[in-house]
C-alpha cells in the first residue's frame, strides 16, 4: 500500500494543478478494473488483495474529492451600504501541549467524529498551536489512523487520547 501511495503522491507533485483530478480519475478507473479482473479468478473468503484494494481505492477517492474544484461564494456589495464587522473571534485556550491537541484532531478523525480537518483552522481556533502544521504531518499511511504522524507519537510520548470510542453513527 505505501509503495503505490508514494507512487501517487510523487507522480502528484510533478503534475501542473488542471491534470491533478484528470490522473486520479484514471488510477481509480485503473483500480477498478484490476479488481474486477482479480474477482473473476479469486474465490478466497478472506482474500487479502481485496483489503488491499479497498485501503488503496478510499485513499484515491479521498484525493479525488480534495482534487474536485471547491465552489466559489460570490458575494456582490452595494455602495453605500454598511460593512458589517465582526468582532474576532477568542481563541479556545488549550490547557495541554501542541501534540496533545494534534492527537485529539487524529483520534476523532480516526473514530468517525469529524470528516477531514484543516490544521489552519485549528491555528486559527485554539491558542498553543503555532507549528501545528509541522506536527500534523502524517507520515506513511496506516489503517487505524490514517498515517504514522511521528511528530506526534514520538517514543517517549504518552497518548492521552487513545480511549476515544468510534462513533456509532459512523457508516
């Protein structure tokens, strides 16, 4: 799984921003196709080329989605008209460390409480997370929580979170 994941990432990087969603649309057909091939031939009830396929097919869609151009607000303002201005917004002050608040993010993530998350936002919303950019870093792709994250879970850190439940709701 990591080697066709590096494979996609560095074939990403060096493709200009138009053809990005174009070549991801071509592994997923791709995918779909060798795997349809692999069906006909496979009868094992626990074959784990189709773990494997399903692991590499929801990471290629997940790049699609984030490939997809995202809708633009249009917002047209009238002269003479009054500018509403809103009070800025008080951070939320975190009382733990910067890899504590990453690992939260992770977890929830990892449990079905929140789609995908933006570490610009949570910069924007919690106090201790400068660098937290830097720290949210996945690292190779792991099943349980969707990368390896080595800023994070470094050796001689204490996981805090790891009693997260999943969520029921989550399909």
């Amino acid at each position: 799984m990591v080697e066709i994941q590096n494979k996609i990432f560095d074939q990403l990087e060096t493709l200009p921003s138009e053809s990005k969603l174009t070549f991801l649309e071509w592994c997923n057909n791709m995918m779909d196709m060798n795997w349809k091939r692999h069906k006909k031939t496979c009868r094992a009830m626990d074959c784990a080329q189709d773990k494997g396929y399903t692991r590499r097919v929801s990471l290629i869609r997940t790049l699609i989605d984030e490939a997809k151009p995202q809708p633009v607000l249009k917002v047209e303002i009238l002269e003479n008209q009054p500018v509403l201005e809103f009070p800025s917004t008080k951070k939320i002050q975190w009382l733990g460390t910067q890899k504590e608040l990453a690992e939260l993010f992770i977890r929830l993530r990892a449990k079905g409480w929140i789609t995908d998350f933006e570490p610009e936002t949570i910069k924007e919303c919690f106090t201790k997370s400068d660098s937290i950019h830097q720290i949210l870093k996945p690292g190779e792709y792991t099943e349980d929580l969707g990368g390896t994250f080595e800023q994070v879970f470094t050796p001689e850190y204490v996981s805090k979170f790891h009693g997260v439940l999943p969520n029921p709701k989550r399909n």
